[in-house]
C-alpha cells in the first residue's frame, strides 16, 4: 500500500530502499522538460544536492517565471488544494514546501508505476 512521506529526508530513505532513487530523478527530468522547464539532474546526483537544485529551481520559477511555474505544477500533478494551504509570505520556505509536494508527486508516480507494471 502506497504511504505518502512525511517529509524529503524519507521520501529519499524509501526511494533508495527499493532502488527507485533514479527513476525519480528521470521522472522529475521528464516532467520539468514537458513544461519546457529544462533541467537535467544527473542520475549520480546525491539526495542532498537534488533538494538543493530544486528548491532553487522552483524558487527562481516562483520569483520570475510565475507562469511557467504553474504550469509546471499543472503538468506534475500537484495537488491545487496542498498548494493554497502553503503560506506564501516567505518564498524560501514556499519554494522548499512546493519541492516537497513536487516530489512526493513524483515518487508517487514511481512508485505506482513499479508496483503496478
């Protein structure tokens, strides 16, 4: 049964416990360049180093590109009612909550796919 993390460092922890860490990254690769978002992150790239990256990217769509950030949440998936509920007066921790909810998406999506293919 799928469990949604409740936070980054787990998400990381049970994507490694069944070797679906680089399925992932190529999802998140996948779905950023379907919003014409290019990213590349490297299969090699560490858990630490990719929460990094993406909290940067998304904080950088949400500063300047608002639009293409909404279309990045569109075509991801991610829920609009977890989006409201974010308070947005301090975008550093908004573009680290909406990291979070991408990536749980994400690994929900993997997850499914493996489990049910």
């Amino acid at each position: 049964m799928y469990v949604a993390p409740i936070n980054i460092d787990l998400l990381f922890s049970e994507a490694e416990k069944e070797t679906l860490y680089i399925k992932l990254i190529e999802q998140l690769n996948k779905d950023f360049n379907l919003a014409n978002e290019g990213v590349d992150f490297p299969l090699s790239i560490s858990p630490e180093e990719l929460k990094i990256q993406l909290h940067e990217k998304i904080y950088r769509l949400i500063q300047y590109k608002f639009a293409e950030y909404l279309n990045l949440l569109y075509i991801i998936d991610v829920s609009e009612e977890q989006i409201k509920q974010l308070d947005g007066s301090d975008l550093v921790i908004l573009a680290e909550e909406v990291s979070f909810l991408i990536l749980k998406r994400e690994w929900q999506k993997v997850w499914f796919r493996n489990k049910y293919r």
